[in-house]
C-alpha cells in the first residue's frame, strides 16, 4: 500500500515542480524609456547619471512631456562636484539639485522676455529665447534635443538652486555678512514682497564694505535707520534682471528712485551710482532667492 501510493504522488510534484520552473523562465521585459537610454549611452553626462542615482531620482526619466535641464559633466566639476564628491553627497543635497534642474512641463522660452517655470523642488527657474540662443536663469543653454516625449537642454553651467529667503540666501554666504545684516535690520525684504513684485539685490562683498569705511558688522546696527533703509533701497533694482539682459542695459532703476550707470568692462558686467568714483563690478551672479529675487554679488559699496 505505501508503494502504492508513494509514485503517483512523485509523479503529481514532480509535475507541479516542472510547471513552476517553467513560469520563472518567463522573463519580464522592461524596455529603457528614451530618456534612460540616453542617460545611460551619453557620455558627457555621466556625472548628472551619478548625482540622479544619488538623488534617488530615477523615475523622473519616465517617457512623459517634461523639461531636463542637464549639466554636463564639465559644468559639474567646474561647480566642484567629482565622483568621489557626488557619491558622499547626502540625498537630499544631490536631490536639490536634481530637482531644480527638472521642469514638470515642455519648457519653451519666449524671445526676449524671461518666462517662470515651476520646478520639481518647488521654486521657479525662469527661461527665455535671446536672439538664437535659450537662456535660463542667466545662463545660455548648449544643445537641445527632443528625447521621447521630453524636451532637454545641455547646460555648460550648473544652476544655482534658491533657498526661501533673500535673507537666508544672504546668510549663508559668509562673503556677504554685512549686506546681510543690513537687510536684516532694515527688512526692506519682507517690505518688498509684500508688493508682489520681481527684483534685484547687488550684494557688496564685506571688503566692500570695509573699503567704504564700515569696519565691523556693528556699525550697521549703529548707524540711522533712515540712512540705512535708503542705502538698501539703492542696492534693489527694481524688475528681476539676469546678466545677459544686464549686460545690454546702459542704466537701471533702483527701488530708493535714483539710478544706476551700467557698462561691460573686459567682459565683466559693472554699475556705478551717482556717488561712485570706481564702477563696482559684478564678481557671481544670477543667484536666484525664492522666487522674487535674484542677486549678483559686487566689489564696491553702491553711492547715491
């Protein structure tokens, strides 16, 4: 009886064991979307390939109608990021990047006007047709190229991505202590909000400040408030104006009323005011601050 029963139950396992075996070398076929494709087979963005693995953010090369701004690998290491640097960064920081760099739209600048682009982080990058060639945020784009449904623009430079705040923005350049303190105590920043307007900060470096006879922090919180506030008001243009549009302007106009002389000088974008002897000249620029401000930093203390 136990022979009996003991083959027809091998035969019935073994058949069911077949049958399993036959289920699992079915493979599953996950074909690469356009975009993975070419993230994977391009060389020149191989360090973007690096820092969207360490973001943790590979499913936003997904087949859909979005916008990639991607640096190459020379705008990365130019901004200091190596693979030794890329593989520590924490995921939140490369996500911030990433991100940034990431609208969730077909993005196609207008001529000769900035346009706003909500980003996947949140904040905005503003994108606009100069002549025949696309700029964003201050910077021109190299080539571009439909991917899929996707369109994505090669970037010689990385974008600077925004904090909340022109203050915080401010305070987290240790080069920029004093302008920080002078929005600090005059918070012509939250005034200015307010106004639902667009604008930009020239932030004189600390040795600006130094040069101009302001030879500690203290001296701001010292100083009249009226004179201050006025001081600040001459240092905020008055629209959101990135380098390339700068640099074909001859003046702007300030928030405190009065204006500023603009020139090129060796290819350096420099503004004088009316007090000025030295032109102060632009030393970075295009830092975006939340989505009202953007600021370019200078090495002279503006003159009203």
């Amino acid at each position: 009886m136990v022979q009996k029963s003991f083959f027809p139950g091998c035969l019935i396992l073994l058949l069911l064991s077949l049958g399993a075996c036959k289920k699992s070398s079915q493979a599953v076929s996950n074909p690469l979307t356009p975009l993975q494709s070419l993230i994977n087979t391009d060389t020149s963005l191989s360090l973007y390939h690096r820092m969207l693995l360490t973001a943790n953010e590979t499913r936003l090369l997904a087949d859909n109608s979005v916008t990639l701004l991607i640096p190459t690998n020379s705008a990365f290491r130019a901004a200091g990021y190596t693979e030794v640097i890329i593989d520590s960064l924490k995921p939140s920081v490369a996500d911030r990047i990433i991100s940034y760099h990431f609208i969730p739209q077909r993005a196609t600048p207008s001529t000769n006007s900035y346009t706003s682009y909500p980003t996947h982080l949140g904040f905005s990058i503003f994108g606009e047709l100069d002549g025949n060639q696309t700029w964003f945020n201050g910077t021109v784009v190299g080539d571009t190229a439909e991917v899929g449904k996707a369109l994505i623009y090669k970037l010689n430079s990385l974008l600077l991505s925004p904090m909340d705040s022109l203050l915080y923005q401010l305070s987290s350049d240790s080069t920029l202590s004093f302008t920080t303190e002078l929005f600090s105590r005059t918070r012509l920043d939250t005034t200015l909000i307010q106004t639902q307007g667009n604008y930009t900060v020239l932030a004189p470096v600390n040795d600006a400040w130094r040069n101009a006879g302001y030879d500690s922090v203290g001296m701001i919180d010292s100083a009249d408030f009226n004179t201050m506030l006025n001081l600040a008001k001459y240092h905020v243009l008055t629209e959101r104006l990135f380098t390339n549009t700068l640099s074909g302007l001859t003046s702007v106009t300030t928030v405190q009323g009065g204006s500023l002389t603009v020139g090129v000088s060796g290819g350096v974008l420099q503004f004088s005011g009316t007090g000025n002897s030295t032109p102060a000249h632009v030393l970075t620029g295009n830092q975006p601050a939340g989505n009202v401000f953007v600021i370019h930093k200078i090495d002279e203390l503006l003159s009203p």
